[in-house]
C-alpha cells in the first residue's frame, strides 16, 4: 500500500470511528425517554378513546382525586386526544380553563374539534415543541401528564424550566404505567416510579401526594 492510500485509509477508518460513537451515544440519550410518534391520529385514537380504557383507566375518578377548583388553570401535557382534558375542562367550570398540549399537529387538531362538539368554551389545545410547554410565568395551578412523562426528554431541565408557570401552591401530577406488569407499553418503553421521584426531586419539587387508584399506573402529585 502506497503512503497515500494508507493515509486515506486511516482517514476512513478515524471517520468511521467517530460516527460510531456518535450512534452509541445517541442510543444512550435515547434509552432515556420513549421515542415514538404519534402520527397515526386514526390508529391513536382507538387505542386511546377505547371505551374498554375507562374501566382501568378511570379518568372520572382520577379528575375528582386531584381535588381542582372552579377557576383552576389546568395544563395537560401530552394530551393526546384530550382523553382526560375535556375531565379537566369540566372539573375547573366555565371559570376556569383547560390547555391540552400535543407535538402533533394532528392530535392537537382532534382536541379543538372535540371542544367544540362538547361545547366546551374553556378548553383549548395547541402544539407545543418537544422541549418547552411555553407557559407564562405564574400561570397554572396544575399540570398534568398521564403516559406521557417517559416520552419527555432531559426531564430534569423540562420540569425545572416548567417550574416558574406554576402560581403558588402549584402542583404537578404525574400518572404513568407501572414498569413491573406486563400490561400497557413493554416494559423497557416504561418508566419506573422511583425514578420519578429521583428526577422530579432533582428539578426542585418534593412529592405532596400518591394515590392508590389505579391498578397498572402510579399517580403522583408534586409541588415546589
Ligand atoms: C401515550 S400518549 C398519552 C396521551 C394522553 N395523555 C392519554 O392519556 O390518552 C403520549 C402523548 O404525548 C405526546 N408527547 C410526546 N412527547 C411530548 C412532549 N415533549 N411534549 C408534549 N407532548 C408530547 C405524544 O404526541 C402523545 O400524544
């Protein structure tokens, strides 16, 4: 081999080796939040308006034990189709108002469409970026998430930079599939409970409550 094209070839090889590593760092950030899409609105809204859900997933009951207030401003993060948002719109009454938060344009058009039909002038939904709800500073009363928390990445810096829009005496609720049952996502899409409360902590918040309401998912409330 000439000086040149073993040169080359080392050039190759460094490249190739950095790209490597570039790929096993990705799938290392990645291990640490659920990368799906949720594109498929058709598909979704099945699985997620399955009339078959309310029986385990009890958004009635699990709307009543979060104890809101007429007047409440109540975020939905991860929305979806707003499953427990229009809950939530009626929980806080016409006073209050109810956001419904999607990345997919889709689901967030399926949310508007709904409060509509339901005549529900206090909900609204809109798409958000992966990274930031963008919620004003002293604005919410409680943000919520239900299977949604494990799709969120770099959840400490996203709940300490959601932290200033909640007003005082503000609250996180956080409800999401136990990891040890075979029901729901598999278990390596699935996130546990203790590390939760080990990130939640890390972001300034301490844990106020847990609910035993629900067979296949934990349901926790935080506060600053
Ligand atoms: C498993 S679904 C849960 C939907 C709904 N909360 C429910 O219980 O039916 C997760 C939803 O979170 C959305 N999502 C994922 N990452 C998000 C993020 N960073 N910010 C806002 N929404 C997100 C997805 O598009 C999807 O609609």
């Amino acid at each position: 081999m000439t000086r040149v094209s073993l040169r080359s070839t080392l050039i190759v090889t460094v490249f190739i080796l950095i790209l490597l590593t570039g790929c096993v760092n990705q799938q290392e950030y990645h291990s640490t939040a659920t990368q799906q899409r949720f594109d498929d609105i058709e598909l979704w809204v099945k699985r997620f308006e399955d009339p078959e859900r309310d029986k385990w997933q009890k958004p009635s009951e699990v709307v009543k034990a979060m104890n809101l207030r007429p007047g409440d401003v109540v975020v939905d993060i991860g929305a979806g189709t707003g499953y427990f948002t229009r809950h939530l719109a009626v929980a806080v009454g016409p006073s209050g108002k109810a956001l419904g938060l999607d990345i997919e344009p889709g689901m967030v058009k399926y949310m508007q469409e709904d409060a509509r039909k339901l005549s529900l002038n206090n909900y609204e939904a809109r798409v958000v970026k992966t990274d930031d709800p963008e919620l004003a500073p002293h604005s919410v009363d409680v943000i919520f998430l239900c299977d949604t928390y494990h799709h969120i990445e770099n959840r400490v810096e996203y709940f300490g930079n959601v932290s200033p829009s909640l007003k005082p005496g503000g609250r996180v609720v956080v409800v999401d599939f136990i990891k040890d049952t075979d029901f729901g996502p598999p278990r390596d899409h699935k996130m546990a409970e203790k590390v939760v409360l080990e990130e939640m902590k890390k972001a300034g918040y301490r844990l106020i409550k847990t609910h035993d309401l629900l067979q296949y998912h934990y349901f926790l409330e935080f506060g600053k």
